[in-house]
C-alpha cells in the first residue's frame, strides 16, 4: 500500500479562502474586519519568524493587524498593563503573546491575563476547561489540535467508532486532541489512548491505532512495523536533524523531521501526513479561525 499523503500545504488554502471570503462578506455587511494584535518580547529568531507568518496571514486575509513588539527588559506589570489595554479594545478579537516569554515574566500569569473570549490560542485555562466540556462550551480549541481533527475530517477519514491513540502528553498537543477526539458529535466520538513516556508496551497500542497520532518530539519514534495496515498517521514532530543550503534561495535552512520513520511508514499506512507540509502549515490557519470566530462572536453571530 501506498499511503494517501494529507496535505497541510493544499487543506490550509481551501480554509484560508473560505476565511477571505467571509472576511469580505462581514466587511460588506458590518463594516467591520477581524482584529488580531501580536505581541512579541524581544527577538528569539524563532518566536520572530512565527509571528512574521502569522502577521503575513493576517493581512493577507484582510484582518485587522496590530503588531506590538517590545523590547526583552518590559517588566511583567508593564506586559500585563498592555493586555488590559487589548482586553478592553473592541477593535481587536483576538490576543496573542508569542512564548517563550523572558525567565523575569511568569508566562502563567500573562496567559491568565488575557480575556478568555479573546485568547486565540486557547492557552486560557478557562478554554480548556471548555475544551473538556465540549459541545457548544468550545470557544477556541488550541490551534495544532484544531488542525489534526480538521485534516482528518477533511481528509474524510472516519472518527466515529475508531480507534485512536496519541502519542505524547504535553498541554498544547496531545491532552488537547483526546479531548477534542472522544467528544460526542462530528469529527470526533472516537475511543482514545494516550501513550507516553511511562507507557511499558508502545508498540502494541500504536498498532491497535485506527489513527495513529504523534507528538512526542522524538525523530523516527514510532516504527513503520507499529502502523496498522491502512491507518490515518498525524505526526505532530518536527524535528531538526540538520541543514541544508536551500536550491531556491540558497540560504542555509533547516533540514526536518517527523516523529515517524516516513518513507516506510508509507507502506503502511492508508494516510499520511509528511514533515515539512503537513501539521505545521495548518497551525496558523487555525489562528486564524479561532480570530474570526471571535470576531463574529462580538457581532453577535455564528
Ligand atoms: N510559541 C510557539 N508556538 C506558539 C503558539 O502556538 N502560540 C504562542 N502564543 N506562542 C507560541
């Protein structure tokens, strides 16, 4: 079997159309546009290059963009001032602040600062609270589960019944998307298992795995011989194992991995995401989902 690739590069812009298009649409009808503001603390090139695209994706959709950049010594007072001062603007849905934060800054303490019904990310423990209850209570599901559960429905890969075991426990990835995956309704009602670092037999629970989804940070963890035949595989790794100089630009850039050994994982599977192009394309356009759901929210809409 060759598996199907599921293409994060090809899923985002359908989605990023749809969200120009209603962005249009609610220009024309209210008057208004989405409102996102970025706030960086000092210039980590990655924390940078992030909320560069993120900025780009922004615009380029039409939304409203505010890019606030401070410099590394902001005091925490000073950084909780500025969300307050975003709380209360009307113009902006959506609040994000770009981790790592400073060591003087506690990224808690800021995370909870951030008006829950604005927090696209949806770090807020409110919102994840609302993740756990689920149904209607969802206001913004964290932005790379998001992204897995609509690459799979997109996909037209079936949830309902399946097997699903996830690979990994952090806050952001894997206890976020059981959560997401066991709720009754479409694009989930799946029984889940979490596996992880003290988990005796990995093997054996991977190959149950209808969908099989990997977010551990470790290079080639799982093995093509832990796929069940015809599976969904999501993985999450993206790992740098090394550099290259770019043929298109010929600067240096980093060479990437998954979490899973890709090539024979192929053979396996029945869908695939790759590394690059997969998950890590759609986290952005899930943002920017979650900034227009805010946004139609304050209009009082659906
Ligand atoms: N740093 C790395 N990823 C993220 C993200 O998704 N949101 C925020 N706020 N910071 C990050």
């Amino acid at each position: 079997m060759t598996a199907r690739l599921i293409k994060g590069t090809e899923i985002r812009e359908e989605i990023l159309a749809e969200l120009r298009a209603e962005t249009e649409e609610l220009k024309a009808k209210y008057g208004r546009v989405p409102g996102l503001v970025t706030i960086l603390i000092g210039e980590n090139p990655a924390s940078v290059s992030y909320v560069t695209l993120k900025i780009k994706t922004a615009q380029s959709l039409g939304y409203k963009e505010i890019q606030d950049n401070r410099d590394p010594d902001i005091s925490e007072a000073e950084l909780l001032d500025l969300i307050d001062r975003y709380n209360k603007d009307d113009s902006i849905n959506g609040i994000l602040v770009q981790l790592p934060l400073p060591k003087h800054i506690d990224e808690a303490k800021v995370i909870n600062a951030i008006d829950p019904d604005k927090d696209v990310d949806g770090f807020h423990p409110v919102n994840i609270g609302r993740l756990m209850l689920g149904g209607d209570e969802v206001k913004f599901p964290p932005c790379t589960p998001a992204a897995i559960q609509e690459m799979i429905i997109r996909s037209g890969v079936e949830t309902s019944g399946a097997e699903v075991v996830v690979v990994g426990r952090s806050n952001i990835v894997g206890k976020p998307i059981a959560n997401m995956l066991l709720q009754k309704g479409a694009g989930a009602n799946a029984t889940v298992t979490i596996v992880h670092t003290g988990t005796k037999d990995l093997a054996s629970h991977c190959l149950r795995a209808d969908i099989l989804i990997v977010a551990a940070g470790v290079p080639g963890l799982v093995k093509p011989e832990w796929i069940k035949p015809g599976a969904c595989v999501i993985d999450v790794g993206v790992n740098r194992i090394g550099e290259k100089v770019s043929s298109k630009t010929g600067k240096t850039i980093a060479v990437l991995s998954g979490d899973v050994d890709f090539e024979p994982a192929c053979e396996r599977a029945g869908w695939i995401t790759p590394v690059p192009g997969g998950v890590g394309p759609m986290t952005i356009t899930m943002l920017m989902k979650n900034t227009m759901k805010s946004f139609k929210s304050s209009l009082g809409i659906k």
